[in-house]
C-alpha cells in the first residue's frame, strides 16, 4: 500500500474518531480507538512498541515508545492537547 492511501485510511479513522469522541479524552482512549479502527479496516498496526538508541558506547533498548506502528511503516504519535509546542515535534523526528 502506498503512504498516502494509508495516511488517507488513518486520517479518515482519525476524524471518525473525532466526530464520534470529540476533544478531551485521555490519549489511550485515543490510541485504542485507532487501532480498533483501522483493525476493522485490515491495517495492521503495532501498539506501543519499544525502540532502541545508542548513544556513545551504550545500547538504550526502549529509548522511546511508538504509540502505534501502522503498516511497518507510519508512525504515530497521539497527542491529547490544546496546542501541540517545538517538543511535541521533537519527540517524533528520526535520529
């Protein structure tokens, strides 16, 4: 599947969500509607998996926490806030 007819499944579950839940709910709530969502559409998705970094001479195992891996290939990041700041971002760029 190309990336943007799976950004397009994600984004259309996305606001399904959305209208249906509306603002405010916790980000978990968020992150099992999506993978629930996108289930039901055949998306293969992998929730809070752990990544590794390296820094210097040491292997950090779970540096960091995908919220949901959609396809091996789209990572996203659920964010439960009014205004997403410069960290938000920060804590899904590639290293």
């Amino acid at each position: 599947m190309e990336m943007s007819e799976l950004t397009g499944i994600v984004l259309d579950a996305c606001i399904k969500i959305h209208t249906e839940i509306g603002p405010g709910c916790f980000e978990r709530v968020y992150e099992e509607a999506l993978n629930y969502e996108l289930a039901k559409r055949k998306i293969r998705v992998e929730r809070q998996l752990a990544l590794p970094i390296e820094y210097e001479e040491i292997f950090i195992e779970d540096a960091y926490k995908v919220d949901l891996l959609v396809e091996d290939k789209l990572v996203i990041e659920i964010k439960s806030v009014e205004k997403l700041s410069p960290i938000h971002f920060k804590q899904a760029e590639p290293i």
